[in-house]
C-alpha cells in the first residue's frame, strides 16, 4: 500500500511542539535541599528578568533578519561574529574577543536534479554538504531504490553507473541520518554515480533537508544530495511500478581554500576563584538555507543571555562564566577542536561546560555527564527551576563543540533539552526565527542563568 | 509585539485535516424518503465499489508521477490529456475526445529575489502567474510594507519607486486573494516598481504560494510575486526597526504564443433520454510547481471515478453522465468557457453541472445553486450518503469551470465539499498526491457517483 501518511506525523510533532509546560499536576517535584535555599533569591530574580521581556528573541530575530545564514567561510558568518563582539560588549561583558579558527569553505552554488525524458520533471533537493561536485552537465543514470544498507549490499550487481536513492523513514536522527553521512561512500564503493537521500527528517511541506556527508577513505567521492520526502516517495512509487527512471543531477558544490573564522568569547570575571571556569555555548555557524535560527542561533543567544542576566543583575559569581560560540560545528567541528587546543592548560579549571544544540523549544531542563556526586548536586540546582518546568536532569550532556574538551579532560558537561520538533526544520529553509516562541527562549535563559550561576557561586567545586 | 506564532495555525489545520468523519451521533441523519429506496441498492454497490480500492488514488499518483506539473501551454498538460483519453477509453467509458480550446502560454523562467547589501540575502519566493518579468539585471528599489489597500493610500507619497509588500495574514481566501490579484495595479498606479505579497495560505515551512494577478486596464503592469510567511515576516520586522531594505527582484517571466489545448470529455450514454445529460468535472490544468495533485488532479479523477464505477457495474441512467476535464482554469478559464461556447445549442438539455475543485479531503457532502424544489430532491438523494458521512447539502456550488455554463443556461450546480486544509498546500511545491488519503478520494467518488447516478437515472428531470 503505497499511501504515505505524511500529515498525521507533523500534526502530530507540531501539536507536541506547540505544548506549553504540562500541568504542573504532571510533574512530581523534589522540594530543594537545605543548601539550596541561599540561591533561591538570586535564582528567582534571574528568572524574573528574563522572562519579563522578549529580548533575547529579538536577538535571535536581529541576528537572522541582518545576516541571513552563517555557514563557514562566508562573509555572512564573519559579519555576525563581528557583530556578536560588539554586543557582548555594549551588554557589558568582560574579556571580549575573538579565538581564531581556519575552517573548511565548502560552496554550493547552483544546483538541480531531475527527471529526463521527454519532459523533464524537476525534483526538490539540497545537495550534501561537503559533497563534491558534478560535472557542469551533471551526471546521468538510472536510478535504484533501496531501503536500507542491506538492500544496497544485496543489490551490489545492480549499482555500477546508477544513481543510487536510500529512501529510509524518519525515526530518529541517530537511526536515519547514517544513510546521509555513510550513504554516498556505501553506494560509490560498488560503482553508483550518484548518492540521494530521502531528508533526514520528519515530513514537511517539500522540505529538503540538507546536512553533512562523512566520504570513507579510500572510496570514489562521488556528488549526493537529499531528496524531499515527496520526492523520495515518488520515486519509490515509479520504481516500484517498474518504471526506468532516469535521473540527471548537476551540482556546482566544491571547496575552495580555507577561510578565517573564530570562536566568539566574553565573560563574567569570578570575583574569588577567577581561574575556575564554566563555559557556556552553541555554535555559530549554520547551514547554508534558512537562517539557523533554531541550528543553532537560539542556542548561541540563550548561553549568552546568560551572561547578560548576571550583568544586568549584578550577580558576579566566585568563578568565571564564560560564553563561547563556537565556528565551524557544522561542516567541520573544527571550532569546538580549536577551543580545547587553545585552552588546554586550562582545561583542568574547567568546571562544567554547557551547550546548546537541540533547538530552544519548551525547555524541561538538562542533561548531565559527570559523577554521581556531581548529578546529585545538579538536580538539587535544578529544583530552583522548578517553577518554570525545566528542573529535568537527563542522562547524557555531552554535544559536538564541547566534545573535545569534555573527553580531553573528563569535564562534567550538560546540554540543554526541549520539548519540540527540531527535526521538523533541522537543516531546511524553514529554519527561521518564527518557528521559536519568545517565551520558550526566555525560560531555556532564565534556565541556563540559574544552573551556571549556581555551579560558579556555590562553594565546592562540582565535581 | 512581533512574535508570529506561525505553528498552531498549520497544527490546528493538520489536526482539522486528518479528522476521520465526526462520530456518527454528530451528524444528525435524515431518513431516506419512499421515493429514494429504490435506488438504495445501486448507491450500496457504486460505494462498495469505490471504497473496496485505492484505484483513484492510484490514477492521481500516477498522473502527477508521470506528467508533473500541468500548467496550460506545457507539453506536461498535453501529454497528460492524451494519456487521459486513453485512459478513459481502457474504462470502455463512450464518446471519448477532445475539444480543442486555444490557452495563454505564461512561462516562469528564472527567477529570484533578495535583500541587496553587502552580504545578500535571497528570500523565498514564487512569481505570480499572468506576471511581466523584469529585465534581465531585475528591478531595484526600497521596500514599503503596508498591511492593507488603505495603508497603501494613505501612503502613495512613498509608493513612487518602491517595491511593495502587501503583508496581510491569511484569514480566508475571498479576503486575502484580492492583495494578490489587484495588488500588482493598485501598487503600480502609484508608481512601485514592483509588487510582492504575502503568500494567500497558512503559514506553512517557507513555503511560497503562487497563483494568477489582474492587470487593471490602463494602470502599468508591474512585475508580482509571493513571498513566504517567514519572508514578508522579516521584512515586517526589518521595516519596524527603521532599516531601509533594499530589493532586488529578477523574473523572466513571460508570455509566448497562446498555445493549443484541449477539454477531455467521455460520457456514459443515457439510456432512455441520452440528450439530458449530467456533467461532472474538475480542471486538469495546474500551477506549475508541485504536481497539481489536489488542485485540481484529484477534482478531475474522482468526477472521472464516478463513471468509471457505473460502467464497472453496468449502471446505465436514463440520462448521460459526462465527465469533462476541463483545462486553463488556473490562469485564464477558457476551458470552462469553450466548454459554453461549443454546447451552446445543448445547454437547455444540461440537467445538472457539478465540479470538484477544493481538493479532495474528507468528503461532507455537496454546496448546491439551484431551485428551492431541487434542492429538496437533492437532499433527499443525500440520505443515501449518510453512511459514508457525505451527506451535507450547503449553500453555494457553483464553481469556476462550469460557471460560464451555468450562468448562460440557469443550469442546477454542484460542488464537491471537503473537510481539509486546502489552502495549506494550494498553489505551492508541496501539492503532492501524499497530502490526499486514498480512502477519502474512494468516498468522494463513491458520493459523486450516487449523487450523479440517481440524478440521471430519477424519472423527472432535476429543475
């Protein structure tokens, strides 16, 4: 039964998107420990700023409207960084600058796919990034539906000069987006011409979703892009007619030398313990499409936000915070590898590190690595977060930029989490400041403000 | 406050969409009068029939798969009217052919539109049909944002020069459309340069709308285009931080020789009276993005489903049924007023007209234009549909393609009514055959094919 049933799953996904915090019925709260209580005036005065405006989301709105999309090695992204220097300064941060990094600078320019014959249909489609490029009369073959790597395997015979479409359902990101990354090396391996993918992504409105590839060493390079789920699904259903279908995709897509960037940082100076740090932060950089609003612009605006609740408010905690927002995550990773380099002396000083690279929908709290003892002082922070329904504390806090530094010396790190559908515009033209509410990006900052500032005020070390 | 909550419309509208039928204690059922028992029987088989397959579904899949788009004058839309003549006589339907009906060729071309500056910023965009194009380097101008026909007036000392936005949210379609079609001279005869509007739809994920402008007689006809939601939401907020944005729009937009096209017309002969005769219909032409699936390809194929059932089951009425696929409604209506033209002399033996073009959703029965007395007759054969939840007789079914018909002749209309999101996916990319599940297109069908059967086949003419 060919019927796609594309409408239930985003009614679905937006209808949890869209959920304000449960009842507080829903959730069962811890009462805070004894310890916790010296916070609560600082906290709820953290919390009281920041949602009492919406300026962090006209951050986000100013940042996207002004510079657009931030992908590295555009001048788009080197303005903004400029830009976010400059703001953290009139918002009266300390230490301000910049961290140089070289990063890749992979272009798309003009690209298509379509379907020859007599009358040619055109398809919706983002290149891959990283892919390489195509002939300027693109490449031409037929093409092959398969539905998992073991069908590819199964159908090696079949892939020699043919244009080769991994039409895999969404289920998860981790599950799905291996066919994106491993796709094109799997399929040029036994001889195919071309990589497609169907996005990695719920179903949209013929939203394709772009994202990084990963080539295996030592296998033909060969061009990949993504599909819409229309288009995947369209195929599907002329292959599965028996239809030869015969695909033509061109793409300009190349690297060009690399290009200076950074790492943006400022700072709250501990007014004890100067040299113990917590870092906060998200990346910068974006794809190409939309304008990395939710990837990761509102992650870079609440770590920062932050920072600029403790300013306003006066609260100068015994160690430093510091916000990074790190160049280069996407296409590269070269910004969160360039942070630990740089900081590796210090990095025994680092006492938590947080990122936020999940979007900033309905915030419900944080997920933690780190000791038990560590986690145990972590949720009693979090019952002071209690009141806006983000007192959660999960299994894993581990994401990309702070990685490097997390593993070089086993730093306790913490992620963000939300409730809502990322992946609905996750590397799209969709991703735009619209999609976030004003008040959801309040409550991830008062969130974000409180944990940081409650790790760099207490007493002991987290650890 | 600029917050545009641009997801709970499309959930609200996505949840409204994947509504099954209401509960049947909802729908207050009327019994079916004496008269109507005799054809209980054959309106059991024709529902049977349709709803036992997907084949409806399965002909929209493989149109909009095969011949894409079908925008009059493209060779897609005349490979398609061949293959539908074909295809109606593989149904053993009778009468089959062509009537040819010369169409304007409006070709897209490319296209684009940006925020000029240092860095550029390409926005989302879809010219409008029935557009002059731009020259080749476009036309450049300062944004004026207004939300209404009365803020351009009360503005037209700034118009000069400009480039227009109308950003007016979608309340219903009468209201908004009218900034789409009467824009382009409203803007132009205060001197802008060119029109941009919001697209006349939901919010969607950066999902532009085409659809036809009207050129006012006598005024300059400029170049139009539809933005996204997200698009004309940043230029909103760009203009009310007192940035001057400056456009650039490009369109090659053109218009070439009217092309030759055709209505696709097969019957089932009436068996006693085949002069009357029943038509039924949709319009085969679309836009030329997405694959004119809802709009109008299902219309089309479940009108054409209807006689396609009768003939499966050896129901000939007393009276023709007809089945026309009437073309170039989208950007001109000439199919429909052809079809007046060429069945002059046999409009008065024109019995009923009933054409389906607001998509094919969850079907609640039909809007109808006629008499008082037929509309009692008509709500009478309704009770049989009461089963399958299509039994709602509304006010108004007259439609575009049998308007000119039905205006010349006092002809009783029709119009299949739905229960879905049509203007989510109207005139964008994302009309695909995945938004329409099979089994509402099998109940809209087996409805059309009661409805049409009974009125053929009753001894007294409907009037």
């Amino acid at each position: 039964m060919p019927y796609m049933p594309l409408l239930r799953p985003i009614a679905l996904a937006l209808v949890a998107l869209l959920q304000f915090p449960p009842p507080s019925t829903d959730v069962p709260k811890r009462a805070s420990p004894q310890w916790i209580a010296t916070y609560r005036d600082s906290a709820n005065r953290l919390i009281g700023e920041a949602v009492a405006t919406d300026a962090a989301w006209q951050r986000l709105a100013y940042l996207g409207d002004t510079f657009g999309s931030r992908l590295s090695g555009s001048p788009n992204l080197e303005a903004a960084i400029k830009w976010a220097a400059e703001e953290m300064q009139r918002d009266g941060l300390e230490n301000v600058h910049l961290e140089p990094v070289k990063v890749p600078h992979w272009v798309r320019g003009r690209e298509s796919l379509e379907i020859v014959g007599r009358i040619p249909q055109p398809l919706v489609m983002l290149g891959l990034g990283n892919s390489v490029g195509t002939p300027a009369d693109g490449v031409e073959g037929d093409l092959l539906v398969v539905r998992s790597f073991e069908q590819l395997d199964a159908a090696r015979d079949q892939v020699k000069g043919r244009i080769v479409l991994f039409n895999v359902p969404f289920t998860n990101y981790g599950e799905t987006v291996r066919f994106r990354a491993e796709g094109p090396s799997r399929a040029g391996a036994l001889g195919a011409i071309a990589m497609l993918v169907r996005s990695v992504g719920p179903p949209g409105l013929r939203t394709p979703h772009t994202g990084a590839l990963s080539y295996a060493e030592g296998q033909p390079k060969i061009p990949a892009a993504a599909v819409s789920v229309e288009d995947a699904a369209r195929l599907q259903r002329m292959a599965d007619r028996g239809t030869t279908v015969r695909l033509r995709l061109k793409m300009e897509a190349q690297f060009l030398a690399d290009a200076d960037s950074a790492n943006v940082v400022g700072e709250i100076r501990g007014r004890e313990r100067p040299e113990e740090v917590v870092v906060l932060g998200g990346h910068f950089d974006s794809w190409d499409v939309g304008t990395g609003a939710t990837d990761d612009g509102a992650g870079c605006v609440v770590t920062w936000d932050a920072l600029r609740l403790m300013k306003k408010l006066n609260l100068r905690p015994r160690r430093t915070v510091r916000v990074v927002l790190w160049t280069n995550e996407e296409n590269g990773g070269r910004g969160g590898q360039a942070y630990r380099d740089r900081h590796l002396h210090e990095l025994a000083n680092h006492v938590m590190m947080l990122e936020s690279d999940s979007g900033v929908f309905s915030p419900t709290g944080f997920g933690f690595t780190g000791t038990d003892v560590a986690r145990a002082k972590v949720r009693d922070i979090a019952t002071l977060l209690a009141g806006i329904h983000a007192d959660a504390i999960g299994a894993n806090g581990v994401e990309a930029d702070i990685g490097p530094s997390v593993q070089q010396a086993g730093i306790p790190a913490m992620s963000l989490e939300v409730d809502g559908n990322y992946f609905l515009v996750h590397h799209t033209p969709a991703d735009t400041v619209d999609k976030i509410r004003p008040l959801d990006m309040a409550r991830a900052s008062a969130a974000i403000a409180v944990m940081a500032y409650v790790v760099a005020e207490m007493p002991e070390r987290l650890k």
